[in-house]
C-alpha cells in the first residue's frame, strides 16, 4: 500500500492529476505525509533527475552513495562504498530493503537545509506521520510485534520501490561533464521501456512507459500506453535508439552495469593482494 501511495505522490508532483499548482502541492503534500516522505525534498531532487536524467554530475539520483553507477565513480570511491562496490550485483536487492529508511532519514536531513522551501509545514507533516506511525503500532501490537511489523513493512516499501526503478535507467548510457545532448535525445537514450500487459502498468504505476513519463511528465500515467507507438515510431524515423526490453532482462541490463561499475574496485583489491 506505502508503495502505491508513493506511485499517486509521484503522479500529483508532475501535475498529472490536477492542472494547477497550488491543488498539487496540496495533494502531494497529503501523500508523501502519508507515507513519510518529504514533499519539499523529493520534488526538488526528482526535478532535477528529469532535467538531467543520467548525467553524473547533475542527475542526484546517479549521484554515488552506497553504490557506485560508473567506473569513474568507483575509482573516486572511499570508505563503505569502496567495500560494496565491489559485490555491489550482488548486494543491489537485499540494499533495496533499506531504501524506505534512507527515504524518511533523506526527508528527515532535508529539513536542516534552509533553500528548502515550505520546511515548516514538511517538517510538521513530516514528524506527525512519524509519532502517529509509531503510536500506532505500538498501540495495537504488542512491543516484538510492532518492531517486526515495522521492519517487514518498511523492507518491503523499499524493496518495492526500487523495483520500481531500477528498470528505468539503471544500465542505460551515463552522461557527464558537457555531454548534453538535445532534449529528444537526452530523455530517450537514457531511459528504456518495460514490455508488459495491464498488470505490469499497475504493478510498475505506468513507470514501465518510462521513455514517454520523460518527454510528457505531466501526461496521466494511464495514457502513456497510447503515447508509445507514436513516440517509438517518431524515434525510428529520426534513427534515435528507443530501447524496449521484458521486466527481467531490464534487471539483468541493470545489474550487468552496476558488476561493470565496480570492476576497477575488483582490480585495486587483486593489485593489494598481490602486492
């Protein structure tokens, strides 16, 4: 349910659902304080990935943190991500079960930064989800109980999430530096579409039409379908790559790319040990 809430937040952020700005935010606002999300926060940093999306030094959502999404990435990496990096294939999924935590310790961080805008009332909605989350919990359930609940719900919130996304862009080509290339092409060879039937629509909220959510962000997510044959068919007349692939072999493309990421963190450790 956390993550279908997450899915409508998303959805009333780009203005999908109402025109104007103000019913938006409102709406938005409910929906991440539903869910414990700031909605200052995430709507600053998904903005930005839509403006540059897969660019290494603009897009905050390749930025390095636990994994590393390029070779260059990985040189550069220090501490805890130099030791993950290195199985970080591996590690992707299990990591995903802590993503709803990183998401409401995100929000939670946000506030102390003062060009956030409306931080008050994010940080109000923000802690109110949180003291009636708990209170809940502990309320209905008995103490082991709650504690168990709290983890197998905010594990699977994450795991699901990440799911969500990591079809997307994950695996596709990385920009960086000046590399911008024209809007068509910045938003189409960045992003890959996921093939599937009306179950994959709800499961994946419509994001499995990721290609088209970059060029139209405001179009409803259930109107995408309609929009990807012409789309497609324009790419092909332009000769501009529009990559299709199943559910599976997009978690394959993108877990390929993250073993690729960290084989020079493989290499410096085969070098330390033969030294």
């Amino acid at each position: 349910m956390f993550g279908q809430v997450a899915l409508l937040a998303h959805d009333v952020a780009h203005r999908q659902v109402f025109r104007r700005r103000r019913p938006s935010e409102t709406a938005g606002r409910i929906a991440g304080a539903a869910i414990g999300m700031g909605y200052g926060w995430w709507q600053d940093k998904h903005t930005r990935h839509h403006a540059n999306p897969n660019h290494e030094d603009l897009d905050p959502d390749i930025a390095p943190d636990l994994l590393v999404w390029s070779q260059d990435q990985a040189r550069a990496a220090t501490g805890l991500p130099r030791i993950i990096g290195r199985r970080q294939a591996f590690l992707f999924f299990p990591l995903l079960l802590l993503e709803g935590v990183n998401l409401h310790v995100s929000s939670a961080r946000a506030l102390g930064n003062r060009t956030l805008k409306n931080r008050a009332l994010d940080g109000t909605l923000l802690y109110g989800h949180t003291a009636a989350y708990l209170t809940a919990l502990f309320l209905v359930l008995p103490p082991g109980m709650a504690i168990a609940f709290l983890a197998v719900n905010q594990g699977l919130f994450g795991l699901y999430l990440g799911c969500l996304f990591a079809p997307n862009h994950k695996g596709m080509p990385t920009l960086t530096g000046n590399d911008r290339p024209d809007f068509l092409r910045r938003q189409v060879l960045t992003a890959r579409n996921v093939r599937g039937s009306w179950f994959t629509d709800l499961a994946l909220g419509g994001l499995n039409h990721q290609i088209e959510h970059h060029l139209f962000p405001s179009m409803p997510s259930p109107h995408l379908r309609r929009a990807r044959p012409i789309v497609r068919h324009y790419c092909q007349d332009l000769g501009v790559d529009y990559l299709e692939t199943g559910l599976i072999a997009s978690y394959r493309q993108a877990l390929a790319s993250l073993h690729r990421a960290g084989a020079p963190l493989r290499r410096a450790r085969i070098s330390s040990a033969r030294a």
